[in-house]
C-alpha cells in the first residue's frame, strides 16, 4: 500500500472530499514525524510504538578501497510492534 492508497481508503471511510483526505493523512504523518524529531515516542494502541534510537559511533570499511571510515553517531527512527500487530500478521 502507498500513500495515495492510503489517502484512497480515508476518503471512502470519511467521505468529503480527496483533498481534505490527504490533508487528514499528512497531518497524521506530520505529527508522528514531528515528535520523532523531538526526541519523543509515539505509541499507537494496538498497532505500535515509534521511537527514536541513538545509534553508537563506529569505525567501517570502505568496501571500494577497504580504507577505515568513522561513522559518526546519529539518530534513527525505529518502530516496535504491538503484540495484537503481530499476531494479527501471523
């Protein structure tokens, strides 16, 4: 499924117009996103928690040259899925 699929399926549920249905779900994307960014979690009852995670800076290799590069530690966005999720998959 991608977004116009998604924005589809809100403006049969709801009604209105398709606009107004892909505003609904761009707010709802913005929101999530918006708290990532600063710093907290999102926990959807029943479907999961997005959160952010620091990930540790480390030492790779290039694999072109094999010369060792630094990766410098950063922020990552991570989902973990409810338990219903995931039974509800199986």
């Amino acid at each position: 499924m991608n977004k116009a699929k998604l924005v589809e399926l809100v403006h049969e549920k709801i009604g209105g117009t398709k606009k107004s249905a892909e505003e609904l779900v761009d707010m709802i994307f913005d929101s999530i996103a918006g708290e990532l960014k600063r710093g907290n979690d999102v926990s959807l009852s029943g479907f999961g928690i997005f959160a952010v995670k620091t990930r540790a800076a480390r030492e790779a290799r290039n694999p072109r040259t094999g010369a060792t590069v630094h990766v410098p530690s950063m922020k990552v966005p991570k989902f973990r899925p409810a338990k219903a999720l995931k039974e509800l998959v199986r």
